[in-house]
C-alpha cells in the first residue's frame, strides 16, 4: 500500500464530506465498522479486539474531544504502516510490556475475547470468536463510556509478549501465542487490504465528483457566459438610452437657443426699424416747422400791412372826416370812397379773425396729432421692447411656408397703406393748412 501524503489526504477528504478539515470520532467508526463488516480472503470473519480500535483511536483523538484531524490520521496511519513493514522483513513477533499494556490486554480481554484453557493450562483466546459487527467498542456510547489512555507507549508494539518463560520452546503455551500473532499480522494485512479497497473507492468518488465538478463548472461557464452577455446587453442598452435621452436634451436645448436668438433678432430688427421711423419722423417734423414758420412769417408779413394800411385808412379818414367839416372840402367825391374803405377794412378784420380762429383750431388738431403721434410711437417700442408669450419667432415655428409667405404680404401690405396714409395726410395739411406745422414755434414764442 501506498502511504504517500495524497493517498491519505484523498482517504481523508472522501471521510470530510462537508470540507470541514476534520472528521467526527463517530463518521471515522461507521465507515470503519462499513469497510469490516464484509469476510475476507479466507472466508471469515475479521476478528478486532476492543483493544485495537480503542489504541488506534487515542492515537486519532488524543485530546479525547470527539474530533479527529488530518495530522493525527496522517500519523496514525504512517505508524501502522511501519508495523507492518517490521512485520514484513524480519516476523519478529511483538507483545506489549509493561504493567500499562498488561492492564490494557486484561481489559481486551474481558471486554469481549473469550478466554480458553489448552492442555498447559494456559489461557489463549479464539481468533474467530469476535465479529467486528457485534464488537461493542465500535460504538459511540462504549467509546465515550471508555477511559482512554494516552500513553505514548502503547502506541508502539512492545517487542516481547509476557514473561521470558512464555517464548521457551519448552512452554506448552508458544504454540498457541504464535497463532496469535499470526491471527494479528493477518488482521494487519486485511486492514491493509480494506485500505487499498478504501482509496481505489475514495478515487472512483473522486474522479466522479471532479466529472462532475468539472460537467457543473462547465454548465456554470455557460451560465455565466450567457448572463454576462444580457447584463452586457442591458448595460448597452441603459447606455443608449441616456445618450439618446442627453441628446434630445440637447437639441431641445439648442432649439430653444436658436428661438431665443431669432426671436432676439427679430425685435432688434424692429426696434431698429422704429428707429429709423421716428427719425424719419422727426425729419418730417422739422421740414413741417420749417414751412409752418415760412407760412408764419408770410402771415404776419400780411398782417403788418393790413395793419398799416388800416392805420393809412384810419389816418385818411380822419383827414377826410376834418377835412369835410372845414368849409369849401369835396366831402361828396371822397363818401363813395370811403364807404368803400370801411367795408374793405372790416372784410379784412373778418377774415383775420377767421384765420386767427383756424389757426388757433388747426394748432390744436396738430398739438393732438403730433401728441398721438409720439404716444403710438412709445406703444411700439415698448411693444417691441416687452416679452410677448407669443412672438413671432414662436408664430413662425407653428406655420407653414404658405402661411409665413401669406402673412409676410399682409404685413408689407398694411405697411405700404400706413406709410400712404401719412404721407397723403401730410400732403393735405401742407396745401390747405400749413400753419398746422408751425406750433412748435408760434408757442416758443
């Protein structure tokens, strides 16, 4: 038999089931009473004495607390290999010594070998009268029940057997004790041959569980494999997700950008538009002073020489007037004229009245109209300049091109009748009231 570390090592795994790094005293029992309770070569029974199992124990658990580890079986086993190679190359027989071994051997005896009587009086026991399968010492209650010493002397074979007159060829008893060695030396073989039996069958359980170990590795591998691909999947799916997520993000963003900007543009393009409105305006607004004031000093041109020529008809009437009161004047020739002066000058009055009362009308409707003017001119460019929920940038995005084109003509359209209408309006206003234009300087002065 082979005793190299692996083989014990596989004996002792295949007995550690549950990979605990120790075996129990009671699984190291059952599988030994297991592995004995078969016949062996010669057809019988295998006899064990208590003793045996009881010495072969204390070496396994020589703390006596029930567990048995990988040294002491390592250790066990390596000695009883080395009986039998003593055994093997010299058959010295080999008994205990030693009051120790002596009470030991009494108790073997009286535990379960009957004791015999041969013709010399001396006790010997059957070999085959103990079954291993009715031996009580295999069970845990007689085991636990028993004081095991831990001698370290009793683990060693004792090389002489009794007294020095027992090993006497003379002695009636020798015949008898060899059979009794030889009964052992057979027990050891058999041992030897349960344990070659024991790790062929620890090698078949090895074998099949590493087939198996290797047939679930290999099933796990694929397992693993194909979980590892779905979990692969669904992270790249995850993945893409949150890209394309991030990415509407940001084309959203960057359209709410490109509205902000156009709507941005749109206004300063008004703005600056009214801008150019109002100077327009305001260039329109001076050329109408300017004219009004033309007018204005027309008017008052006129107005000064009908005041002159009222003073010259005051001063030719009173001239008239002394003159026809004086004796010898020609009242009669200067009446008709005169008459005719009056009527003239109060025409004159009438329509200077009715001018100052127009003019003072037509300065009113232009105070109104340039104060509407610059009112309407405020309500743009604060409507150009105020944030509209809807804007034309927001309009434009909802319409099609049909409409954007349809809308874009009306505007341009109002605009064109808008931009004739005040210029026709201003037209009229400088052919038939100019002096419209000139309030801003008749009130300066």
């Amino acid at each position: 038999m082979d005793a190299s570390d692996e083989s014990l090592a596989a004996v002792f795994n295949a007995l550690d089931s549950e990979n605990k790094g120790y075996i129990t005293v009671d699984q190291f029992v059952s599988t030994f009473s297991e592995f004995y309770q078969s016949s062996d070569q010669r057809g019988r029974k295998i006899s064990t004495a208590p003793c045996g199992v009881e010495q072969l124990l204390l070496i396994l658990d020589p703390e006596n607390d029930g567990i048995i580890h990988y040294q002491d079986f390592k250790r066990a086993f390596q000695e009883d290999l080395g009986l039998e190679e003593s055994g093997d190359h010299g058959h010295e027989p080999y008994a205990p010594s030693g009051p120790d071994f002596m009470t030991s051997n009494s108790r073997c005896l009286s535990d379960g070998m009957e004791n015999k009587t041969d013709d010399s009086g001396v006790h010997v026991h059957d070999p085959m009268a103990f079954d291993f399968d009715n031996d009580s010492s295999l069970s845990t209650d007689g085991f636990n029940g028993t004081h095991l010493l831990r001698d370290e002397g009793r683990r060693s074979w004792p090389k002489h057997r009794g007294g020095p007159h027992l090993h006497s060829t003379e002695s009636p008893g020798s015949a008898s004790r060899s059979d009794i060695l030889g009964d052992v030396e057979s027990n050891f073989e058999l041992l030897h041959d349960r344990m070659k039996r024991m790790e062929a069958q620890v090698e078949n359980i090895s074998s099949t569980r590493s087939n198996g170990d290797e047939s679930r590795i290999n099933r796990l591998r694929e397992e693993n494999a194909r979980f590892s691909a779905q979990i692969t999947i669904t992270i790249r799916e995850g993945r893409l997700k949150e890209a394309e997520a991030r990415e509407l993000r940001n084309v959203e963003a960057e359209r709410q950008h490109l509205q902000s900007v156009i709507t941005q543009r749109k206004k300063s393009e008004d703005l600056a538009e009214a801008h150019e409105r109002i100077e327009s305006l305001k260039e329109e607004m001076k050329e109408m002073e300017e004219t009004y004031n033309q007018q204005m000093e027309v008017l008052r041109r006129d107005r000064d020489h009908a005041v002159h020529v009222l003073e010259e008809m005051n001063n030719s009437l009173g001239d008239r007037r002394r003159s026809r009161t004086s004796p010898g004047s020609p009242v009669a020739n200067t009446v008709a004229s005169g008459s005719d002066l009056l009527i003239r000058y109060q025409e004159s009055q009438e329509v200077v009245r009715r001018m100052i009362t127009e003019n003072k009308e037509l300065r009113r409707e232009v105070q109104d109209l340039q104060d509407q003017l610059v009112a309407l001119s405020l309500d743009q460019g604060r409507s150009l300049l105020k944030p509209t929920e809807k804007s034309w940038a927001s309009e434009i995005d909802t319409m099609t091109k049909e409409e954007v084109v349809e809308l874009w003509t009306k505007e341009k359209h109002a605009n064109q009748q808008l931009r004739q209408y005040i210029d026709t309006l201003i037209t009229r206003i400088l052919e038939r009231h100019p002096a419209l234009l000139e309030v801003a300087s008749s009130v300066g002065r």
